[in-house]
C-alpha cells in the first residue's frame, strides 16, 4: 500500500482518521501502532515478524544498556544492539550482491559459482535499520533517555507515515512527541496542505516524468541520440526529486495531522550553487544521520585535511551503498564523494567566483550526470549512455511526449521558484508558516482541494507507478 493509491486515500486514511479522533487520547498511540502493523503487513507479511522480533529484541538491549553502570557491558551491549540491526540489513540488502561478486570471481579462476536462493529485500528496511542505530546510540550517549513502553519503541519504529520512506526521524527529535503531543486543529490543517502538495507533485509531476523516463532508459542505449539522452535523465532529474520530495511531503503531513513534527527533507536542492550545498538540501535526514553518526566519529574537520578527504569521501560511497547492493550506487557515492572533496579543495572558491546563476547551473549538470548511475543497474551501460550524452548525435527522431513537454515546465517552475527575488518569501508561506489568517486557511483549503481533485483524478485514469525510494 503507498500513499498515492486509490485505497490509501480513500479507505485506509479515512478509516485511520476516524478512528485516531473517536478514541481518547491516551489511546491514539495504539491505534497508529494497529494501522501502521496493518499497513506494513499488507506490503509485505512476510516479513513483519522479523522486524518485530529484531525492534522487540533491540528494546531490552536498550533497556539493559541503560540501567547497567558498568561501561564494558554498556560498550558490548551497544555493539551488539548495532550489529543486529545492520546484520539484518546486510542479509537482507546485500547478501544478494556478495554472491554475485563471489560467484563472478570463482568464474574467473573456472571455478563452479555456489548456489544460492536469492534473498527478498522488505520494504523500508534501510530506514528501519537507521531509526533503530540513532535510538541505540542516543541513548548510550545518554542524549535521551529510552522509552517505557515496548509499544510506543514500536510506534517510533514503524509508523506508517514515515517508517517506509523517511524522512529518518532521530530519535532525540521525536522521543517526547511519543510521550506526550499537543495536537491543534491548526496543525491538521497544515497536515492537510501538506500532503495534498506532496500528492500532487508525485501524481502530477513526478509519474508524467516517469513515464518519459522509462520510455528512454527502456530503449537501446548504442543507438540514443543526444537529444533523447538528455531528454530521458532530466526527465529521471525531476522524477526523482518530485517523487521523494513528494512522499516526505506526504510523510510529514501524515505526522502532522496526528501531532507529529517529522524533519524536513528537502529544501528545493536543485537550486544548490555546489555538491556542498545540494547534500544540505537533498534527503536532508540522511546527510545529517551520515554526519553524526559516521563523519564526526570518524574524526568530521578535526583531523588532517588528507584524512579529513578521505573520511568524506568513505562517508559517501558508504551513502551510495546505502542506497543499493550494486557497483553503480556505489559509484554513484563516490561520484558525489569526488565533487565535495574538490569543492573543500578549491572548487568552491572558482563557483564563488563564477556567480550564483553560473554556479548554479553547473551544480546542476554534475547531478544530472550523477544520476545516470543511479538510474541505469549496469556500470558499462551507465557510462555507454553518459557517452551518447556528450556525443553531439543529434540525427533521427526526437521524441519528448506531450504531456512532459506541459510537466517540464511545471517542474522547472517548482524547482528552481526560489532564483526568483520574491521565492524565498512563497517558500517559506506554503512550508514554514505555522499560522494563517481566516482568509489565508480558505485560500490554502481550497487550492489543496484542487490539488487532491486533480491528484486523484490522475491516480484513477494512470498506470500504477511507486515510489523509487521504497526499494531502498
């Protein structure tokens, strides 16, 4: 079940939503825990148990690693909480990716490639695995301290607005809204728009561009023209950001609704004048979770600059794995790794000196590049298409459909609103605006109607297209 679904949104959400507001209070956390295991189970029932057993596992280590005072055992204690969270995602995401290199090195020395049954990936299982480190470690930092309730562990873990997708809520952040919430109708409001924003940029824009997408990266890559190369990996440019920006959207509008703060996600990345920048802007939670649980302790700015370049450089590729058990995430990382050590190297200083509008545009083209690993499974193919990008071919057809040529315009205006003078401003009223006036609330209630209407519309007559980040 996803959020841009005909079932979502007019059976599970409603039913949800009548039921969370007919209960008291102190029994609303147990009806989002029943909705979010019914949620998850009916995505994947398979492997429901596994993850309950490993939260309510992770739960008593917690709790004994908090009451002991001997810092050996807190230490082993940590250390096993950790390894069992990311033993599952190693089994899970990358056993599959170890044999095949395994079977692919024995072929080479003519050996007999082992058999093995490949290993399904359960949905959200990246997000589950990071959730779970920053409760251990927050609470062996003594950041926070652990929750009372097994119950309310398993809601922070596997809250149906977020737990599939992000945003990665840390746990110090949301620990107390657990505990204790003051939900106002105002923030059911706010909830509302923002989910309705986030629909209408998965359904509207990101599933238009999709459908571009998919008709090149289907296509023969040795005979792409370089229009059609571009035409297919910035229609997968703005895919990929309305698409996730739009699900966190929703995420966070989900939280609202029921009195939860999520953090922000995004903040328009492709406006970035560097890779600096952009990994400030994009999947915001997973940058920050990178640096303070990774970059810092591997010594963040405090040691030589050499080690310093290859801490962040580590960091990254590790990011790109996260994101897929294949050769080319992880070139992906690297790739994006390269640009920030140039950009503390020197590359910040010449796109200083370029300007804003220059600087911008070439941040933008590094990530367009960058995506055609992250779009294509095969390494040789990624470059083989990089090639027809940069080939200067530009005989045959040139096929953009109709409905992208409207869309690309659409998403342009989206993405890039802010270079305007008056953008920071519409920014900040649509998303960082806590309070409205009478008049505003109708604006906004209207146009968020509109955009449900149009949204659902579109759902109903459309093929079906999930979200790209539920396989991570």
């Amino acid at each position: 079940m996803v959020f841009s679904s005909v079932l979502f949104i007019f059976y599970f959400l409603p039913v949800f939503l009548i039921v969370y507001h007919s209960v008291h209070k102190a029994w609303r956390n147990y009806v989002i825990l029943l909705f979010s295991l019914f949620f998850y189970a009916w995505g994947a029932p398979k492997f429901i148990f596994i993850i309950l057993f490993a939260i309510i596992l992770t739960f008593y280590i917690v709790k004994a690693l908090e009451h002991s005072e001997n810092e050996k055992k807190r230490k082993r204690l940590l250390a096993l909480g950790v390894f069992i969270n990311l033993g599952l995602l190693a089994y899970f995401k990358y056993a599959n990716f170890f044999i095949e290199n395994v079977n692919d090195i024995i072929k080479l020395f003519g050996g007999k490639p082992a058999k093995w049954v490949d290993v399904v990936l359960p949905i959200g299982i990246s997000f589950y695995t990071f959730q779970s480190i920053t409760y251990v470690l927050d609470v062996y930092r003594k950041v926070h301290t652990s929750l009372n309730k097994l119950s309310d562990y398993i809601l922070y873990i596997m809250a149906f607005p977020q737990m599939i997708a992000g945003p990665i809520v840390r746990f110090n952040t949301i620990a107390d809204q657990i505990v204790k919430r003051e939900e106002k109708i105002d923030d059911k409001l706010l909830g509302f728009y923002r989910f309705s924003i986030g629909l209408a940029k998965k359904v509207l824009i990101a599933n238009v561009m999709a459908s571009q997408a998919d008709l090149i990266f289907s296509s023969d890559y040795s005979l792409l023209s370089t229009p059609n190369a571009w035409l297919g990996i910035i229609a997968y440019t703005f895919q990929i950001y309305f698409d996730f920006a739009g699900y966190s959207d929703m995420a966070i509008g989900l939280g609202r609704m029921i009195g939860f703060k999520f953090p922000e996600n995004f903040d328009l990345p492709y406006t970035s004048k560097s890779i600096t920048e952009f990994w400030r802007r994009w999947h915001i939670t997973l940058g920050n979770f990178m640096k303070d649980y990774l970059y810092i302790p591997l010594g963040g700015n405090r040691v030589k600059k050499q080690r310093m370049y290859f801490n962040l450089w580590v960091v990254f590729l590790l990011s790109g794995l996260w994101h897929g058990a294949s050769w080319s995430f992880v070139i992906w990382g690297a790739y994006h790794g390269l640009f920030l050590v140039l950009d503390k190297m020197f590359l910040l200083k010449v796109l200083k000196k370029m300007g804003g509008f220059l600087s911008t545009i070439l941040t933008f083209l590094i990530v367009v590049v960058g995506w055609v690993f992250f779009r294509v499974e095969h390494i040789s193919s990624a470059f083989t298409y990089i090639g027809k990008m940069f080939s200067f071919n530009f005989a045959g057809d040139f096929y953009p459909q109709h409905a992208f040529i409207f869309m690309f315009f659409v998403a342009i205006i989206f993405a890039f609103f802010t270079i305007i003078k008056k953008g920071e401003k519409i920014k900040d009223f649509f998303f960082n605006k806590e309070t409205y006036t009478l008049k505003q609330h109708y604006g906004l209630f209207a146009l968020c109607l509109i955009l449900l209407f149009f949204s659902v519309s579109f759902l109903v007559s459309s093929d079906f297209n999930p979200f790209i980040y539920f396989r991570f």
